[in-house]
C-alpha cells in the first residue's frame, strides 16, 4: 500500500508556538533567556507573538567577549522593555498600508471630482 505523501516527510519544528512570557522582572536573578522569551512572547508589545529563531541568541555576543550583561543591567532592560507593554499583544496594523490606501482614496476623490467638473462644463 502507497504511502502518503505526508507519512514520508519528517516532521519540522520550524513553526512552534511562541514561549509562554517568564515571570515577572521583580522576581529572581533575570536572565538574557528571559528577556528574550518576553519578547518573542509579545509581552513587550512591540511585536507580534511569534517565535523568532535566530543563529546568536541574544546575550551571546556579550558572552563570548567575556563581558556578560550583569543581573542589574538584564531587569533593568526587562523592565524597560515591559513598560510600554500597555498594547494589546496580536497583530498590529500596518500603518503603512493604512496611509498608502487613504492617499489614493483620496487622489481618487480628486480625479473624481475633475471629471465630474469637467462633464459639466
């Protein structure tokens, strides 16, 4: 018996569900895992809850030249990433797109209106 095409590919892992957002900066010595997991959570707002694998997770860079962030440095950066969390996490409009689309409504309108104009004359 065949087999689907699906039973012969393997399984990837590229599309996991984001992290659940850590505890709160308050709590525990804070580390660059964390602050990474709030924002690939969403909780800082400013992105849309995705996972968001990259070669060098954050703090890595710091790591390998010996001078890894300080406990006080990450809550500070956690905090401050936290603070302007008061947007809703999920999908933000693009505000691009928005002005795109209202500037040629509004050519629209105007060729509009100078055809209208110049019917009647």
């Amino acid at each position: 018996m065949p087999r689907s095409r699906s039973e012969e590919l393997p399984p990837t892992h590229t599309a996991r569900p984001p992290v659940d957002p850590p505890a709160n900066s308050n709590e525990g010595r804070p580390t660059a895992a964390q602050l990474n997991a709030d924002i690939d959570s969403g909780r800082t707002g400013d992105k849309n809850p995705a996972l968001d694998p990259s070669l060098a997770p954050l703090g890595t860079d710091d790591e390998a030249a010996g001078t890894p962030p300080s406990t006080f440095r990450i809550m500070l950066a956690r905090r401050l990433e936290n603070r302007s969390s008061g947007r809703a996490p999920g999908p933000k409009p693009d505000r691009d797109l928005i002005v795109f689309l209202s500037a040629i409504g509004a050519i629209s309108l105007v060729l509009l209106a100078g055809v209208v104009l110049a019917a009647r004359a």
